[in-house]
C-alpha cells in the first residue's frame, strides 16, 4: 500500500495521503458527536486532555524523529551524487597527463551519460541497472592499468585511484540510500499513532459540532501533511520530490569545457 502511494504523482499521494487522513478521521468524529451524548463525553474532559497532552508529545516526537531522519537521508543522497561527480572530475582532469587518457576519458563521459539517461530513470522507478556498475569497474580497471614513466605520474595515478575508491563508495552509498525507505513496522506505528493521537478530541464535551469538526479537520490537516512530506521524501530518487541528476549533468558540461 505504502509503496503503491509512494509510486504515484507527488500531487495524487498528497491528495489520497492528506485528504483522506482528514476525511476518515472528520467522519469517525461525526459519528462519535452524533452517537455519544455530549454529557458523557464532557464528563471525561479533563482526563481526556491530560491523557491527549501525553499522547501528543510522544507522537510529536516520533513524528519529528521519522521526518528529520528521512529529510537528512535525501540530503545525503543529493551529496552523495555531487561528490561522485566531483572525484570524476578529477580523475578525469589527471588524466589528461596520460598517454592513454584520451580513452579514460571519453569513458567517464559515457558513465556521466549513463547515469542521467539510464540509471537516473531506473532508479525514479524504483529499478537497479548495472550498465553503470560496468562503466564504473572499467574506468577503476583503466586507471589501475594507466602506463606510469615517472615520479610524476606515480603521484598523480595514485590521486586518481584515491578518486576512484571515492566515487565508488559514494556511488554505493547513493544506490543504498535510494532503495533504502522506511520500515513497514513504523509506516504501521505512524499511521495507528496519528488515528490515536486524533481519537482523543472525540471525546471533549464540545458544546459545538461544528468547532469539534474544525478543530479536528486542523489538527488532521497538519498531522497529514507531515505524513505527507515523510512519505514524499522517503525515497530521495522516486517520485515528483526527488534528487535530480544535476550534478552529473553539470559534470557533463565541465568536461566537455576542458
């Protein structure tokens, strides 16, 4: 289910997430209002409260801890994908100095190429390719095979080996963190959390349907949209919010300036 949500346009999830949350849980509200006498429900006021006080703190922290969590993965995601462009862009600059690293070369520019035109779109779609994991072993193949004549060139192959290991592990890390979402088991606490934490204002004695009805519409709005917003962000390379392949196409233009 959460998967099916995740996979669709980022305006339909909003819509399905958030006004869906907030319409079931305005509707349970309704029926609490309608079916409970309001006495009875106003003799529970104040333990209520102090019962929704608790609740809402634990859950406001949960809720934060989830959220900040997946917003700083996205942003690792993004870094990541920038580092790797910038240790080709070295490998790629100390190449130049090579007898064989016009072919170097002309491949990092094919893996750029294909980490925009194939892996980025597999990976929106929640797809592995490993085009890309060949193109990368061959540039680490090449510059481990490069013909080294001098002091000179002994240091700056070892700089583009450095390189090397770096954009491999951040080009690791980057398709780990890509397919790497939140566990079901808290996808379950979250949403159970939410129906609880919003249960309790059905049971204030209000004197109003209709301020009960606004106050819970407002209290499910925001507690949607952050679910929204976690579930937007939970996979940094699906759907409409997601990390872009900039860095690479950036690279591309850099390279092809040298």
């Amino acid at each position: 289910m959460i998967a099916w949500l995740e996979s669709l346009p980022t305006i339909q999830t909003g819509l399905v997430v958030v006004g869906g949350f907030v319409i079931t849980t305005m509707a349970l509200g309704y029926l609490v209002s309608v079916l409970t006498p309001r006495e009875i429900r106003a003799a529970h006021t104040d333990r209520a409260g102090f019962i929704l006080a608790v609740i809402g703190v634990i859950y406001a922290v949960l809720l934060a801890f989830v959220a900040i969590g997946v917003w700083e993965r996205f942003e690792a995601a993004e870094v990541r994908s920038y580092d790797e462009a910038e240790a080709l862009a070295t490998i790629y600059r100390d190449a130049e100095s090579f007898p064989a690293g016009g072919a170097l070369r002309t491949l990092i520019k094919v893996y750029a190429r294909s980490i925009i035109d194939v892996e980025w779109p597999d990976m929106r779609n929640g797809e592995k390719t490993r085009i890309s994991d060949a193109l990368m072993e061959r540039i680490g193949r090449d510059v481990r095979g490069l013909d080294v004549t001098s002091p000179r060139l002994q240091n700056l192959q070892v700089r583009m080996l450095v390189a090397v290991e770096t954009a491999w592990n951040d080009r690791q890390t980057r398709l780990t963190i890509g397919f790497m979402g939140i566990n079901p088991i808290m996808w379950l606490v979250l949403i159970l959390g939410a129906y609880v934490t919003v249960a309790f204002t059905y049971l204030f004695g209000w004197d109003a349907t209709v301020m009960q009805q606004i106050m819970i519409g407002g209290l499910s709005l925001m507690i949607g949209l952050v679910l929204f917003l976690v579930m937007a962000l939970d996979y940094p390379f699906r759907g409409s919010i997601a990390v872009s392949p900039d860095a690479f196409e950036s690279l591309l233009r850099t390279l092809n300036a040298l």
